[in-house]
C-alpha cells in the first residue's frame, strides 16, 4: 500500500505537468487570482443567498457547478481582456499598495 501511494502520487505529479503547456490560457486569471476569487464569491453570494437571488436549494449541484464554471469562464476571457491595459488586477494593485510594494 505504501508503494501504490508514492506510485500514485508521481503519477498525478507527472499529469499536472504534463498538462501544464497546455493549459496556459489560464495564466492571466491566475494572475489576477484575488480579484477572480472575490468577484466569484460576490456574483455567487448574491446568486445563491436568501437576501439576494434567492437560488439556494432551488436547483441542482450540477446547475450551480455549472454557473460556477461559466462565471469563471467569464473570469477569464476578462482577466485576460484587463491584463492587456494594466499590469495587475484591481485588487492585486490595492494588495501591492497596501503591502507597500
């Protein structure tokens, strides 16, 4: 059993790497990964909360994967679309002026 972990384990290793050229479409929401996180969160919160869209409970696991999916989607043609006139997401640049870099 020991074995067949560290086995495993370097098999997905190997995966992640092998899949890493391939998915470098994904660098610029990667670069903007707070704002991405927080922007995700606001658009679900008020998609799904009581107070707001009120979705909660009224559709499926799949359904809500499914906006999640087509949200980030969304993230990421944007973070690309921002990233081409400015060098950091909104929220990366607040980050660097508040950490004072």
């Amino acid at each position: 059993m020991l074995l067949s972990n560290d086995a495993m384990a370097i098999g997905y290793a190997a995966s992640v790497f092998r899949l890493a050229g391939q998915l470098t479409w994904l660098a610029p929401a990667g670069r903007m990964a707070l704002t991405n996180f927080l922007t995700q969160w606001v658009i679900l919160r008020m998609l799904f909360d009581p107070l707001f869209g009120g979705m909660q409970g009224k559709h499926s696991h799949l359904f809500g994967a499914a906006v999640s999916l087509a949200i980030f989607a969304a993230q990421v043609l944007w973070s690309r679309w921002w990233l081409q006139r400015f060098a950091h997401g909104p929220f990366e640049w607040i980050w660097r002026r508040i950490g004072g870099q």
